[in-house]
C-alpha cells in the first residue's frame, strides 16, 4: 500500500475488499476477510492515514483472481484489494 499516495489524495474515500481462498467455510472466510481490511486500516492508520476515510467490504471466497484449485492461486485469492 503507498500510504503517500493516499495522504496526497487526502479527499478521496479508500475502499478496502478483503478476499480469501476457498479451504474455509464461507462464514469463515468472511470473518477472515474482514480481519484483514481492519488489519490493512490499521496499517494505514498507523502511518498516518486518516481512519474516516475507509470503506470495508468482506467478499470472503466470492471474488477469486484466480483458481483455487492449487496453492498457487489460493495464495493470490488471499488478499485485500485497495
């Protein structure tokens, strides 16, 4: 995440959207999901982005960019995309 960039575009909204592979359940992977918005907001936070400018969406395993079939796309399915 370039945390300059977000403070040069100090107006704009940041949308988060936690993802995840498909080994858990789906409840599961979006309460993973939203773990890892809040801990990506948190790295903002901490160097300096302004906390109100987050939105935070948990798509859990519902958005793949790739498959999910070998570890290789389950670890590219393990995101947040910002």
């Amino acid at each position: 995440v370039n945390v300059n960039a977000a403070n040069q575009y100090s107006q704009d909204q940041i949308k988060l959207l936690g993802n995840a592979d498909t080994d858990a359940t789906p409840q599961y992977n979006v309460g993973l999901s939203e773990r890892r918005v809040q801990y990506v907001a948190q790295y903002l936070v901490n160097n300096g982005v302004s906390a109100d400018r987050f939105i935070g969406i948990a798509n859990g395993d519902t958005k793949p960019v790739a498959t999910n079939s070998t570890a290789a796309g389950k670890a590219e399915n393990r995101r947040v995309d910002v």
